[in-house]
C-alpha cells in the first residue's frame, strides 16, 4: 500500500471533516451524519460508496460472524485503490482488524473515531486514524452531542 495514498487519503477527508458541524444529535445521528459526510466528500472525488460491506470469507469475528465495513469506497475507473472507512465511537479492536484486513486486500483504510476520549490503542501502520473530537452534555437523561468546526485531527 503506498503510503503516500493513504496518508493523502486522510488528509483529505480531515480537511472535509474541518467544515463540518452539527449541534444537539443522538449517538445513533451521529454515526449517520459522518456517514452521509463521508459519502458526499467521496462522491465529490468521483467515488461511489457502498455501506456494510461484507468482508471476504474467512474474515470473521471470533465469534463467527462475518465482518462488515461501514463504507467501502471505490472508484468507477478502477484506476485507484478503494477506500475503506470505519466509524466508532469507542475504541473497537474489531473495526482496526476490518480495516488491517481491508488494508492487506489492497484498500486504504481509514478509521474515523469520533470522541474526546484519546485513542489508547495501537493504530498499525497500514490505517490512517481521523480523530473527531466530538463534545457532549446531558439533555433530559440522554446524552446530546456537537462538534465544531475544525476539530478533527
């Protein structure tokens, strides 16, 4: 995997991601909006995205169950690498071995973590984290959470 693609990759989407911003939404709206933000920064580069993308047979959880990207990018003239996105509030081993095997597959892989919590896991050299350091506060016993401008690293 060229590094030089991969390190492109993430930096233009943490350049994307630093125009964005959204006020008072659930987790679960959360999760929906850097999706669908992912979505418009990879179309804009002329990529179709595709969501929950099984990965390849013997590529499983060890519980058995076949893992799934939230967001395989790939581009119609095949004449570049797709691109393979996981979005986590937490810190999940399980999304950095999609992205370590979507990465050995021949992707770049992206990670987009969203949280103010720091990441206290080792990102392997082949996936590139973006950091957004999503706030919250309590609203009516549920949490409610916002993100500024130019907070993704």
């Amino acid at each position: 995997m060229p590094e030089a693609g991969l390190d492109a990759a993430a930096d233009s989407l943490r350049s994307w991601l630093n125009s964005e911003q959204f006020t008072d939404l659930s987790a679960v709206e959360v999760t929906k909006f850097f999706t669908d933000s992912v979505t418009r920064w990879a179309s804009g580069l002329g990529y179709e995205a595709q969501r929950e993308v099984r990965l390849p047979d013997g590529i499983c959880r060890s519980d058995g169950r076949h893992g799934r990207l939230d967001l395989q990018l790939r581009h119609p003239a095949g004449k570049v690498q797709p691109i393979s996105v996981e979005i986590d509030r937490g810190s999940k081993l399980w999304s950095l071995e999609k992205l370590t095997h979507a990465a050995e597959l021949g992707d770049l892989a992206l990670w987009l973590r969203w949280s103010r919590k720091p990441v206290r896991v080792r990102i392997p050299p082949n996936v590139r984290l973006i950091h957004a350091e999503v706030i919250w506060c309590r609203s009516h016993s549920q949490r409610r959470y916002s993100l500024q401008a130019d907070h993704c690293g």
